[in-house]
C-alpha cells in the first residue's frame, strides 16, 4: 500500500526547508492548558521525511539512547507506509509518543543529523511524535506478535520511563512482569511532573494502557520499603528492576523556605498534575500567585513557571544562576517560555525568603552572579558579587533546582549496594549487588531525562532476559554492552 | 478497591470507618498511617492507621470531618468502597519496653495514641491515658483505652471526668513522678503545651505532627517541618519527633496554607450536600 511516489535527487532533498511545527498562539497558550504543539499533517510529514539523505552510515541511531533506527522508518514514512513505519518505531522505542515530544533532540539524533551541519537537521522528534501518535489511533493497522510465555515473572518497581519500557521489552518476550506503583496512577514524572500543556496525560494513559493490553500487571499505591520490601520481591519474582527514580526534592538551603508559598516543583507540579489542581473544581488546592518566581533552569522549571503563568501569574519569573547558554532546559522549552511571556532573571541566585508578618512569602532576596573559571561540568563557575543584593516582590517561589535520591526502599534492603550519595550502583549490565536485582533511570544515573531512563530500561530487560537464560547478564559473545555512565546531576 | 465494613460515630464530627486492607492490616505498627483517595479525582488524604485486626484483613481509620474531602469519605457506608490505600507510611513508633508512659489525647489525635497505649500494654509497660474533649459527646476512645490501662478524661466544661485541660491532668501525673516517657497526639496548641509542661520535668516526650502531604513518601516536600533547628519531613522522618524540639509556630503556620481555599470548597461543597444533610441530619447527629 506504499504510494508511487518519485524519487529524489539529494539535491532535490536538500532544497526542502525543515518544516516548523504548528503551536498554540502563545499568548492564547499562555492561559490554556492545551498541547502547545499542535503536530504535523500526514502530507508535510511525508515531505519531511524527504529530506533524510538516508545516509549509509547514520549518525542519528548512535546519538539516539534507544537506538532507534530513524532512517528505517523515516523511509518508510515518506514511501506512505505508516503501519511499516509504525511497526519500525515501536520495535525500537516503547514509549515513542513521549519521546517524540519530550526529548532534547537537538542534543541527540538531531544534533548529530549529517543536515545540521549545513543548516537544518531533519525534524526527527516531530516526525517520531507524527508515527507514533498515529500508530495510537490505529492499533489494528500494527504488527501484533502474541510471545510465547516463558514461565518467569519480573518484578518492576516504579511506573515512570525507565519501568514502563523495561515492561514493555520483558513483556514482548514473554515475561509475565508485574509493576509496583508507589502513586495510585501509573507513570511516573509522566504523569506527575510534566504538564498536560507538553505532554497530554490521555497519551501517557494510552500507553500503559497498551502494555497492560499485552499482558503487563500493574499494582498501584505499592510502596517498596513499607508494603513490600526489596528481599520480599525478590522471593517472589525470578527477578527485579528497580526504577524508582530520584524523587526527593533538593531545597535551597536559604532562610525563610519554611514560609508558606515556598513549593518544591515536585509539590507544586503533582498537585497540579497528578492530582489535576489546573482544573477549578479539582478537591486538591494549589495556591495560585500573581507574582511567581521558579528557581532554576532546566525542563522541570520551565514547566513550573510555564504552569504558574496558565494558573493566572502575570509575573512569572525564571531566576538561574548562570546566563541564556547555560540553560540545561530543552531548547524549545526556553524558547516557548519566552514566547509566553515569561521573564528571565539569569546570572542571579537566592539568598533568602522574605516572609510578611502572616507568615506568607512577600518577597525572593537574590544577589547577581558572573560566570568564572569552568567548573567541573565545563560551565563558568558562578560567583557572587558582592554588594549586588535585591529583591523580587512575589506571593509563590517554587524551587526547581534538582532532586536526589529516595531512601524509602535502599533502608529496607541492607544488601543492596548504593553510593555515598544514595545512588544504586550496579555494574555494567545493570545488575546491583543483589543477585537478580537491576536497576536503571534516576536512581542509578542521578536525576537525567525520560530518554535516558528509557535506554537504561531498554537495556535492562535486554539483561534480564539473558540472566534468566543463561545466569549471565552480559552479552554473550561480544561483550560490550554499554553500561549506564553515570551522568551527574544538572546544577 | 477497598469496601467500607463498618462505620459508627465516635463524636459530633469524628467517625471510625473500619475497611478492609489485608497487606496493611499484616504489617501495620503503631504510629504509621495510611493515605487514602476516596475517588477518580478525590484529594489524598493522611490518615492514622487507628487500629487493624490482620486476621480480618481490616483496619480502622479514625476520621475528623472538617472539609470536603473529609466529609465524603465520613459519609461512606458499609459496602461502599474507598479507591486507594496506601500504605503503612511514616516511621513506627519507637517503644518502651518496660516502665511506666502517659499517652495524652485531644479530640481526635486519641485516635493516634490508641494504637500505641494498645501496644505499650502488650509489651508490659504501664500505661495511663489522659484524654479530653470540649465536653462529653466530644471524648472519643475511652474504652478502648481502659483495656490498656487507666484513663483519666477531662472536658473542658466539666460535663464529664475531670473539668479542665489534659495539661492540668498530665501536671498531676509529672509532679506524681515516676513517667518514662510522654506520648502527645492532638492539636497543635495542645502538643505545644505538653512539650512545654513536661520540659522542666526532664520527661521525654513523643508528639505527632499532622502536616500537610501530597505522596507521604517523601517526594513533595510539603510536610516539612522544622525539629532541632533542621527542616526534617513528617511523612518520611516522623510523624512522631520529640516535642521537645520541635518549632510548633512553624507547624501550626504551614498548616494554614490552604485555609481560604477549604472554607471556599466547604461552602460549595455544603450548598451541593444541603438536601441531603437535611435528611440525614437527625440519623448522623450534628452535622456541621
């Protein structure tokens, strides 16, 4: 059923322009909670697709964590073969319709795209969201292939990224895999963490909705460490992945962080997501500030200031301590912050919260900062300057600079190994110092992306799956099955 | 899901739900608790785990009606249900095993001392409760606690046991001497109290903090609370710290932060209720 379409000269390909994907006006966005992107039609995602010089060598399927093999299906794609195009994407990445929307591509696939370095990559993230999205609509037009059981059950442990794919990939083998969830919902920082405006909530239910279809059992309101320990699981599972992710909240460790209207982004984002506080009529409150600062620069507070901003802030305010290039945000999310009005306050830092009498914040102290000597991740230091001292009126500051890991399960599992900072360590297949015990994601990585949790869940089953067979994670002739590197927190 | 067994009024505005939650009912210990969400769209609430019989599956939630969200899940009758318990969270309770321990009740926090007088019992310790309401109709868990040891009840009007507050009850028990440790669940001017009372006394001293929380296992951050001059979270670190050294002004003030916002959805929550409480007022007792 593949159109009959000409074929084009690489000059031909290299004349069309990178398509611009649609979005909400954002001024009209900026009081909605609606998808920002809008997506492509099936033609102008066709003609995208052209534009992949189908290189004999891919650069894309190496900068991509999961290794999707983009030009399979970008060609597929563009010869109109959506149900093949499908079948290629979903064979490689599980959860494709969140990383075609959530991924910094410009720092992967696209990033290392032959067509970046003479001009525009290829749109690979619009154009896996487009597959994706469509194979969601058309689940009978997909390649079902029902595995054979193979009589071993796998305990995960956590619902978000790294725990959905790794249920995805144990289940497509065969594997009956039963999913422990601390929340009374299924996914994660899916679900609690980014808003419905970058990633629908109905989409991320599609998904698990779909491995539960395959077979994937999910228990929710499941804590490990107080309603099962680790050393029970594993009693009773021929084996457990651990993905429970890094969830605590790192505060400033600044005055006045006890005054009301200080919300950790964890807090202030599950109230408003998971627990749907955005929509009036939700029982759970938020508070709802005129003037809001966001402490911090990555993903988590762009969506943190970007909900304040929809939930009726006229200030919302990004204060990070470092300049525009250092953001460790998505490109496309500072971009769209600032289309909507946000203001950013760069090369400044807290130094306290400044309460009224009634206990309320009324203001954030900050102090300016200038980037000095690298530091250890190769940005300019910053130090303060001194005598720079102000203050920004606000009713809410919600402090988005990092997170660290959860003791709740390591203290009940005395065997399992972890860092000094709390990190499980595994070696290079992603098993820890419990026999049958993998972990992957946040809480072996310290706090990273969805795409990089998925690549450790990817290749966490892969191990799984050989240790249940042979006893021996590693592959076993090659032997070079890339280990999760430790990444280090973003600052 | 987990279907409501039992449910009886305890006082004015307290009632006990008894549900079935067999994990939890085999592994519960006294001081932790449970978070509940009614519904698809139902806020989660804290709640101690007042009691559980593991052989039933069951445990009772002891429940104040003071919003919305308390409201509904009061009103629940045997054969309905409650969506999701979560569960057991927060540290148990770290127990004397022998000597003598005053466990101090205001109102529905005797709720939470039941459990531990009950186990304190168990162990061999001497217990003697102290717990008092703002009059009769509002004491709550005298029985249960008498099977423990002795009871001392005192209401603030006199209509029943000792007129006064439980401080001057408990002020008695401290010049008596003899008291290994102080078990303290009720509001927050009350735990201050006590705190402040036993100090000079040199006794140690075990208050529950009721914090706001989200998830209760340590993600949201919003139970923090300040103990020893360090920001510690209830649902992870206590709920129980010692009175001793905990800032009860900061509690107290973060415990308001939603205010305005319940008094809004108890209204609108009222005005959608009102033929209802209309017929059921008289079956209910008061309905407030």
């Amino acid at each position: 059923m593949t159109d009959q379409r000409p074929t084009l000269s690489a000059k031909e390909r290299m004349a069309i322009e990178r398509v611009a994907m649609p979005e909400q006006d954002p001024a009209v966005r900026a009081m909605n909670f609606r998808e920002v992107n809008l997506g492509l039609t099936r033609q102008i995602a066709m003609l995208e697709a052209e534009r992949c010089l189908q290189c004999p060598k891919p650069y894309c399927i190496g900068g991509c964590p999961v290794s999707v093999n983009i030009p399979r299906f970008l060609k597929l794609l563009r010869e109109g073969d959506l149900p093949g195009a499908a079948d290629s994407l979903l064979d490689d990445n599980a959860l494709p319709c969140v990383t075609g929307r959530v991924c910094p591509q410009e720092n992967q696939c696209e990033g290392v795209c032959l067509r970046a370095k003479k001009g525009n990559a290829v749109a690979i993230g619009h154009l896996e969201r487009f597959v994706a999205d469509w194979a969601q609509a058309h689940p009978d037009e997909l390649t079902h292939v029902k595995p054979q059981p193979t009589g071993r059950s796998i305990a995960i442990v956590g619902s978000g990224p790294a725990g959905l794919t790794a249920a995805g990939e144990l289940a497509k083998l065969g594997h009956a895999v039963t999913i422990f969830e601390a929340f009374h919902a299924a996914g994660g920082v899916l679900v609690y963490g980014i808003p419905e405006f970058r990633l629908p909530k109905d989409i991320v239910q599609a998904e698990v909705d779909r491995l539960v279809a395959e077979g994937v059992t999910i228990v929710p309101n499941s804590i490990i460490g107080k309603t099962y320990t680790l050393p029970e699981l594993r009693d009773r599972f021929d084996a457990v992945f651990l993905a429970v992710g890094a969830g605590l909240p790192v505060f400033m460790d600044v005055p006045g962080e006890n005054l009301k209207g200080v919300y950790s982004a964890n807090e202030y984002l599950t109230r408003v997501n998971l627990m749907g506080a955005w929509n009036p009529g939700s029982e759970t409150p938020v508070l709802h500030g005129q003037r809001v600062v966001v402490v911090g620069g990555g993903n988590v507070a762009m969506d943190a200031v970007r909900t304040a901003r929809r939930l009726g802030a006229d200030e919302a305010v990004i204060v990070y301590r470092r300049g525009r290039d250092e953001l460790p945000a998505r490109a496309e999310e500072a971009h769209h912050a600032e289309q909507e009005g946000i203001r950013f306050d760069l090369l400044v830092a807290p130094v306290e919260v400044l309460g009224d009498e009634t206990g309320w914040v009324r203001a954030l102290r900050c102090i300016r900062m200038e980037l000095g000597e690298p530091d250890a991740s190769g940005r300019g230091r910053p130090t303060p300057i001194a005598g720079s001292e102000f203050e920004i009126a606000c009713e809410m500051v919600v402090v988005a600079i990092g997170t660290r890991s959860n003791p709740l399960l390591t203290s009940t599992a005395p065997d399992l190994e972890v860092s000094p900072y709390g990190y499980i360590t595994t070696d290079q297949y992603g098993m820890t110092s419990m026999d049958g015990v993998f972990a992957g994601g946040d809480i072996v990585r310290g706090a990273a992306t969805v795409i990089l949790a998925m690549g450790d869940g990817k290749r966490a089953a892969a191990a799984i799956d050989r240790w249940l067979a042979t006893g021996f994670a590693g592959e076993p002739e090659t032997d070079e099955a890339p280990a999760a590197e430790p990444a280090t927190a973003e600052a | 899901m987990h279907p409501i067994v039992s449910t009886d009024q305890l006082s004015p505005n307290v009632t006990r739900l008894v549900l079935e939650a067999p994990r939890i009912a085999e592994i519960r210990r006294p001081g932790q608790f449970v978070i509940v969400r009614l519904d698809e769209g139902a806020e989660r609430i804290p709640l101690t785990i007042a009691d559980a019989d593991a052989a039933a599956g069951t445990i009772s939630l002891i429940i104040q009606s003071v919003g919305a969200s308390t409201m509904d899940l009061v009103a629940l009758q045997p054969g309905e249900a409650i969506r999701d318990v979560a569960g057991p969270l927060g540290r148990p309770t770290d127990l004397l095993d022998h000597g003598h321990a005053v466990c101090v009740g205001g109102g529905v926090g005797t709720a939470v001392v039941y459990p531990i007088a009950q186990e304190l019992h168990r162990r061999g310790v001497s217990v003697t409760s102290v717990i008092g309401g703002r009059s009769r109709e509002w004491v709550i868990m005298e029985e249960e606690l008498r099977t423990a040891g002795d009871v001392v009840v005192c209401t603030d009007d006199g209509s029943y046991g000792r007129h006064g507050f439980v401080t001057e009850a408990l002020k008695d028990l401290c010049e008596a001497g003899g008291i290994d440790e102080v078990f303290a669940v009720g509001p927050v001017p009350m735990m201050r109290a006590v705190a402040e009372l036993t100090r000079p006394y040199g006794i140690k001293t075990t208050v529950s903090l009721n914090a706001i929380m989200v998830d209760g296992t340590g993600m949201c951050g919003g139970c923090r609370v300040a103990v020893d001059g360090e920001t510690k979270y209830a649902c992870v670190d206590g709920p129980e710290f010692d009175g001793h050294t905990v800032d009860f002004r900061v509690l107290a003030d973060r415990l308001t932060t939603y205010r305005a916002f319940e008094h809004e959805s108890l209204a609108r929550h009222e005005a959608c209720l009102i033929p209802r409480l209309a017929i059921h007022a008289t079956t209910e007792g008061a309905v407030r």
